[in-house]
C-alpha cells in the first residue's frame, strides 16, 4: 500500500503533460474495464460514492449552479474513481458528481485510478478537499481524527501526508473538543478557526457558550474575542500571606522564588505583595498555545 502520494496523486494535470495516465481516446464507450491510471468516460449511474467523504455540507444553491455551468460548458475538471464491484467507486468529486447528476448528464470523464485501501482512499479525499479549499474546520477536524483513531496515525503523520504543520494538525483535531452547538456554528460560516480556537481557551462549556453567542449576536472580530478570553484569563495565584509588612530581605526572597518558578512554567513569573501582607502571583503568556500549555500544567492532578 503507497501513502502519502500528496495532491499530485489525486489532481491530474492536462492528459498529454501526464506521463502516469493513459489517455483513452474520447470515445465514451471506451473503458477495457481492466485498466487502471487511465482517462476516460464512465457512467455516471455506475459511481457509487465515497463512503469516506470528509465534505459533510453540499449547499442545495451552490449545486445548482454548478449543475446549471455544466449543463452549458460541460465537466471540467474530472473525477476521480477507482474499480469496484464491476462498477466504479468515488474517490474525489463529490460535488462535481451530485451537480451532474442534476444536470442529467449520463457520461462524464473520470481518472480510473489503483487505490486499494481505505486508509489511501480518506488520504486522497482529505489532500483534495484540503487544497481545493471546500472544507470547513470541522470537517478536516473529523478527517484528521478519524486517521489517528481509526489508522493510528500520529499528527507528526498526518502533517507530513497533508502538508501541514503539526500544530495546524493538532488544532483542527482540538477543536472537536468544543460544545456541538459552537461546531455546528463553525460549519455554517458563523465563526472562524480562529475564534474557535479563541473558544477552546475558556475552562468550561458554560463559558465557551456565553462567548459564542456574543460573537454571533454583536459580530465580533477574532482580535476582540482574544481579547475577552485573555481579560477572563488573566492567571493569578495568591501567594503566602506574611504575618508582617514584607522587608528588603523578603524582597529579595520573592524574586528569587520568581526565578526558580520561570523554568518549571517556562515563562516570566511575578510575584507581590502588600503592606497588608496579602499578594498574587502571575504568570505571563504571549499567545493562546502558551495559555493553553499553561493551564494544562495548572490543572494537572
């Protein structure tokens, strides 16, 4: 089994500028029904879908016009299939396939392509949707889950076979970790990947829903949402209260303590007092990953 092929395994460049593909004269009948890496013309009624699709939402509107293009102008792009069960399977073109089907187009060009597995055939999918642009978040969320729990992937990965960072890995796969109403939200165009990842910030449900819907109802930009999550999250904790007014000496104490504490939270740490003896500590971050790496190690048993 080959992985990791990457999107020029998925997305065919012009038939005579492609040395893998064979090109089946335009002849619609034409297909040996054998051959694999090859163009041709299949039927449409032929096709069963992709049970691996990532893309969840196909927009009726959206459909329809494209329907309506390739009525007038014909399929453009191909897509992309491989031999099953004496018909074909998708592999990538979901939606230029439903717009066909609307349009009452019988035959359309396909890249009959060798896959074998179905680790291979959620890779192809995912790189095509990724490049293309046409998923949302949370749909590359559930793909990038379902190869870590279904085919234990790692994010390292994953990263690698997309072409990605692993962070951007590991940020898509968190963020199905918020409320399904705050997803759901995310999958209508509603909210950004950056307000949600702003979201995932917030230490429970309760809160992350209070923001959400104050995002929806004033319109708020993802700079601002930070801005309420850093105001909520502001980490302090209240230091050792002294008996007495703290003198030079445990002055110099505390700065001490604050130099010990800065490698163990790998940040600045401040440490106060007042006359009353009562203080804070506060613990400085510079992004929300260094937030979130923060309140891990707070809330660790």
């Amino acid at each position: 089994m080959v992985l990791g092929k990457g999107l020029g395994a998925l997305i065919t460049p012009a038939p005579q500028q492609e040395q893998e593909v064979t090109v089946v004269p335009s002849n619609e009948t034409l297909d040996d029904g054998q051959s694999t890496d090859i163009l041709a013309h299949v039927e449409v009624a032929n096709i069963d879908p992709n049970p691996y699709q990532p893309r969840i939402d196909f927009e009726p509107e959206a459909l329809q016009e494209l329907a309506q293009s390739i009525r007038e102008k014909g399929l453009v792009q191909p897509v992309t299939v491989r031999r099953w069960e004496g018909g074909y399977q998708l592999i990538s073109g979901e939606r230029r396939l439903r717009a066909c089907k609307l349009a009452g187009i019988t035959h359309i060009p396909a890249y009959i392509r060798q896959v074998d597995s179905a680790e291979e055939m959620i890779e192809l999918a995912l790189i095509e949707n990724i490049q293309r642009a046409t998923l949302n978040p949370v749909e590359i969320a559930q793909s990038y889950r379902q190869l870590v729990e279904d085919y234990q992937h790692t994010p390292e990965e994953i990263a690698r076979r997309v072409g990605k960072d692993r962070s951007t890995v590991v940020n898509f796969i968190r963020l199905l970790k918020l409320p399904k109403r705050i997803l759901e939200s995310v999958q209508r165009g509603e909210l950004s990947m950056g307000h949600a990842r702003a979201l995932l910030s917030l230490p429970d449900e309760q809160a992350q829903l209070r923001i959400w819907q104050r995002i929806v109802r004033e319109n708020l930009s993802v700079r601002k949402v930070e801005e309420l999550v850093k105001s909520i999250y502001t980490v302090q904790r209240t230091a050792p209260t002294p008996k007495t007014a703290p003198s030079s000496a445990s002055t110099t104490q505390l700065e001490e303590l604050s130099r010990k504490l800065r490698p163990i939270y790998g940040t600045k740490v401040n440490i106060s007092t007042g006359k009353d003896g009562k203080g804070s500590i506060s613990f400085e971050f510079y992004s929300h990953d260094d937030l979130e790496r923060l309140l891990e190690l707070f809330l660790k048993d």
